[in-house]
C-alpha cells in the first residue's frame, strides 16, 4: 500500500524543494551517495552523476526535460560486478526504473543497498531540442512543466516520449510524484516499500491523501494511449512487407550506436562486433556476381532483426536507440510495434515486477496454444 506525504515547494519551486529533499537524504546519512542528474555548467545538458557532498546537489536537475542516456546502463554498469558497498540512491524516471528491474532478472544489475527514488515524467526533448529550449528561455525547466501541466501539445517532445504508456513509476522505493500536484504549494513523495516508508519517516514529512495523482496518471496515460495506436498503425504501414521494412532500414550504416545506447544490450561479446563478419575480398565480390550488386555495409537487416528478436520482450520504449542513430531511422517505432504485440501475447509488462519471469526464459504449457501441434 503507497503512502502519500507532502514536499512543501513554497518559493524555492518544484525544483528546489526537490534539491532539498535530495540534500536531505545526504546530511540524514539515508544514502551515502545519490546518482542524480547535474546541470552542465552550459546549462544545455544534464550528466548522470554520482554526488556523496549535498552542496553539490544544487546542481542537480532530475526535472529538466532531456535524457542523455537511459541510467538504468550506467547503474548496471556500477553494480556488476559487486554490489554497492554504502546505501546508494538513484533518480529514475519510469523508463529507467523499468529498464533496470529486466536488467537485474537478466543478472546485469544487483539492487542490494540502492534507494530506488522514481519521478514522474512529463516526457523528454533530444539533446538538440533541449538546447534550444536553453536558449530561448530564462526558465527552460520550469517553462517546460508549465506547458506539461496544461496539457499543450508538444510536437518537440521526443517520439517515444509522446506514446509512453508508463509515464508514473513502477516499483520505486520513493517516488517524487509531480501528476496532480499543485507545484506552487508541493509535491508528493510516494513511499512504495517499506524503506521507503523509513525515508519519509526520517524526514518527517506530512501524511497526504494521493487521489489527484492517481487521477492525472490516469488521464495523461488515455491522451498518451490515443497516440500510441495512431503511431504504430503508421509504423505498421511504413514497415508492411520486405520491401518497405528494407528500405525503412536502408540507410544503416552498421554503426551499432543503436545497440550501445540500448540499456537492455548488454553481451560482453556481440556476435555482429565478431570476426564473423569479416570476410576476404573474394567473398564480397562472389557475393556481388552472384546477385548482380551486393549493397554495402552488409547485413544491416541480420542485424536489427536479431537484436529484435534478443529483446523485444523486455524493450521498455526508451527510444535511445532512434536518439543514437546518426540516420534518423524510427528503430524505436519498430521496436515498440513488435514489442506491444510480442508483451502483449505473453501478457508480460517489462520492468513491472521483479516477480515476474522473463518470457522467454519461462516454459509454460498452456502458452501459444495456436502455435504448433
């Protein structure tokens, strides 16, 4: 059962009441370390960063509306090979914090000693888009929220972002909830788990009652779902057939950058970066006379359908790999029309629980029953 309190903003905002609930947790000794986002001193970007001294938080910016990277990779990367040796905390949106709980049924990541603090997402610019927003505005975080709040549509919001089913997250010891709240007055603080619950505690906050939120989660996940469908029956006509899914794909250039931003690919070893793939002269030319042309780089279309195949199942629609792909190919349109159906057949949610078994590491006899004999 979720716990409201209260997070009083009063005239440091959103945004500073945030700061100081993050400072908080560092002075109280509730986390000896908070991986958060900090500010460039450009102001044009944020850096996933881990801080252990709170004046740096003042730096920070979980609200700024720009994802460089999906952190749920960089916190892979930090617990490998050994858990967190002191209580570390970590600012997720909903994509990340989903992202991170497949990665740790995947045994990529480890959660001993880590607060997981979600924050509701209004959505993200690209880099490009959020500079200029830096540039135009004074305020650009808090200009941004006002037009979320208002429910003004924001073409500039990246793809995936527009269409994200799960803009409230799942499964967060803490979560900084935004939807329903009034910015001027405060924001919620939802304790999902019992540490959670010690945090709030801790900081003596004050009980609330959380109906609004559950109500604009509710109401930002119809408008989203509206846009979802439209967009993946465009996708599903641009990719309908071989010919229009190769020419969608066409102008791969095998750089991988897809594959790298993706939190959920993570072989130490892949098999396309292997000498698989390299070939003598010959080969390519036998290729060629063979078919009459041999278009190169090779094997882009091998490629995309075998990283669809290793992860659609768990693809949270982060949308980081169309944001790394120097050609603008919708890879995450792709992605999120065959994962909607491939989780929708398992009735599996990715990063919804980490009760639940991955799909494809699961056998269960009464699945697929239209398949086979």
């Amino acid at each position: 059962m979720e716990q409201y309190a209260i997070l009083s903003t009063g005239k440091q905002g959103a945004l500073g009441a945030i700061r100081q609930f993050l400072t908080s947790l560092l002075e109280k000794k509730l986390v000896n370390a908070l991986l958060v986002p900090l500010e460039l001193p450009t102001g044009d970007n944020v850096v996933p960063t881990i801080v252990s001294r709170p004046e740096q938080i003042q730096a920070a910016n979980p609200l700024a509306p720009v994802l460089p990277v999906n952190a749920a990779r960089l916190v892979s990367r930090i617990t490998l090979l050994s858990p967190s040796p002191e209580k570390l905390g970590v600012v997720l949106r909903s994509c990340e914090l989903r992202a991170l709980v497949e990665l740790v049924k995947l045994k990529q990541a480890l959660l001993e000693k880590l607060l997981l603090i979600g924050i509701d997402c209004y959505g993200t610019y690209s880099i490009a888009d959020f500079g200029k927003l830096v540039k135009e505005s004074k305020s650009p975080t808090e200009d941004f929220l006002k037009r979320a709040r208002e429910g003004k549509e924001d073409p500039v919001l990246r793809r995936a972002c527009q269409v994200c089913a799960y803009p409230a997250p799942m499964g967060a010891d803490i979560t900084i909830g935004l939807f329903g709240a009034s910015l001027d007055k405060g924001i919620w603080l939802v304790a999902g788990t019992p540490q959670g619950e010690k945090v709030v505690q801790e900081l003596g906050l004050e009980a609330a009652k959380g109906e609004e939120r559950q109500s604009a989660v509710d109401k930002l996940i119809e408008e989203r779902a509206k846009k979802r469908e439209e967009l993946l029956k465009q996708t599903q006509e641009a990719i309908k057939g071989l010919d229009k899914f190769m020419a969608t794909l066409a102008t791969c250039i095998n750089c991988h950058n897809c594959k790298t931003a993706c939190p959920l690919c993570y072989c130490k070893e892949c098999f396309f970066d292997s000498p698989v793939f390299e070939f003598e002269a010959k080969k390519y030319l036998g290729w060629a006379k063979r078919k009459g042309a041999l278009r190169l780089p090779n094997d882009t279309l091998l490629f995309h359908l075998t990283r669809l195949n290793h992860m659609v199942s768990s693809c949270v629609g982060c949308g980081m790999c169309t944001e790394a792909c120097p050609n603008d190919i919708p890879v995450a349109d792709i992605f999120r029309l065959v994962g909607e159906r491939v989780q929708k057949m398992f009735d599996y949610v990715p990063g919804r629980s980490l009760d639940e078994t991955l799909p494809l590491t699961t056998f269960k006899e009464e699945e697929l029953p239209d398949i086979g004999v």
